[in-house]
C-alpha cells in the first residue's frame, strides 16, 4: 500500500478506528496533513511518509490484532516522526486533522 495514495490512507484509518483508538488515528491524520503540506520539506516529508508506511501496512513488529498492544508501535513510529518534524506542524493543519478525526469518529 502506498501511504502517499489518500484511498490507501483513509481506508486504513476507517478500518482501525474502533480498534486502534482515537489517539492512533488522530496521529496517523496528523502526519498525514503535514506531510501533505506543500511547505513540508523533503526529508520531513520521508520521516512522515515512512512512519504512515508502518502504519497502513498489514505487517507489524506488534501484530495490530493484539488487544491493548496492537497500535502501540504504530503509535510510537508516528509519534516520534511527528516530534522529528514538529517545526512544520501548523495549526491548521492540526485544525484539519482533529476535524477529519471527529468526522471520522463520528
């Protein structure tokens, strides 16, 4: 799956959404706006890209399918590729995707 691909993106996150939790998903929608932002440069955008790479593939180090650990390293890739990255973080595009989240949610 190719997380530049938004249907591969979205798809993903609809598809975990109970499961993994909203703090999963809201970071993953996170990622994926800054690394969408024209204004993102090039080796942050890799960092986002390989983190959302982990992410809505259906291999982990963490099987997803675990109760409770499944995302965990998810989270985690996510995570710390958005603290690399966090001087491109806007707050629009924080606004975005806490508003693609709670319409996802609900």
């Amino acid at each position: 799956m190719d997380p530049t691909d938004p249907a591969a993106f979205w798809t993903k996150a609809k598809a975990v959404l109970r499961q993994a939790g909203e703090a999963v998903v809201l970071e993953a929608t996170k990622a994926w706006y800054v690394a969408q932002d024209p204004a993102t440069p090039t080796h942050a955008k890799a960092m986002l890209y390989g983190a959302l790479t982990y992410f809505v593939l259906p291999t982990d180090a963490v099987p997803d399918a675990l109760p409770i650990i499944g995302f965990s390293d998810d989270l985690a890739a996510l995570s710390a590729a958005l603290y690399a990255t966090n001087t491109w973080i806007t707050p629009g595009t924080l606004d975005q995707a806490r508003a693609s989240v709670r319409r996802l949610f609900g």
